[in-house]
C-alpha cells in the first residue's frame, strides 16, 4: 500500500459544515452556467418543468464530476497539512486509535496541546 493511500484511507468524512460548503460549492456555479447556457431555451417553459430540467442536468454534473474532485482535493489538501507538522500525524494516528488523547508535553510547535477529540 501506498502512503497516499494510507492516509487517503485515513482521512475521515467530511464534516455536515465542511460537506454542505462543498455541495454548495459544486451546485452554485453549475445552476448558473446552466442558466446562462440554455436561458433562451428555458425561459418559455414553466417554473416547475424549468427546475426539472435544471436538476435533471445538474446533479449527475455535480455528483459524478464535481464532488469527486472536490473529495480527491480535499484529501491532497489534508495530506499536503500533515507533512508540514508531525505531531499533528500522530494526533490522527491517536486520534483513530482511540478516539481521545492528552498532551501532556509543556513545548508543542502544532498547538496540540489540549485534550483533542
């Protein structure tokens, strides 16, 4: 196995903020260019049938091509965040282990230095 798949398996789901964030970030800028794209078209038909065909073309656009980006740069981000400092690995480490630990080191360059949950 791999270290970026170690620690891609590692990582946890994103949080209900962190995700909602994400979502809003894939279905904002697709809605608009799907409005702008296909305006003229869509203009005639009613408000129901107008966001069937929105939805109809956003959500494989968000859920197949965008969010699986978006996953796979979350995860370069949090791996690229822990090699800057290793403590913060074995905070993780720790941290799936058993879900809790206890710093008890007075010099802590991370900040970790609380209890951590």
């Amino acid at each position: 196995m791999t270290k970026s798949s170690t620690h891609r398996s590692q990582l946890s789901p994103p949080g209900k903020h962190q995700l909602a964030f994400m979502i809003w970030l894939c279905v904002f800028p697709t809605l608009t260019a799907i409005n702008l794209t296909f305006s003229d078209w869509l203009r005639p038909l009613s408000p129901v049938l107008r966001t069937f065909v929105l939805a109809t073309i956003a959500v494989p656009i968000v859920i197949y091509g965008l969010m699986p980006f978006l996953q796979r740069l979350r995860a370069h981000l949090y791996s690229r965040a822990s090699g800057w400092c290793p403590m913060m690995r074995v905070v993780r480490e720790a941290r799936a282990s058993s879900g809790r630990l206890r710093w008890t080191s007075p010099f802590n360059p991370c900040g970790a230095s609380r209890e951590v949950a």
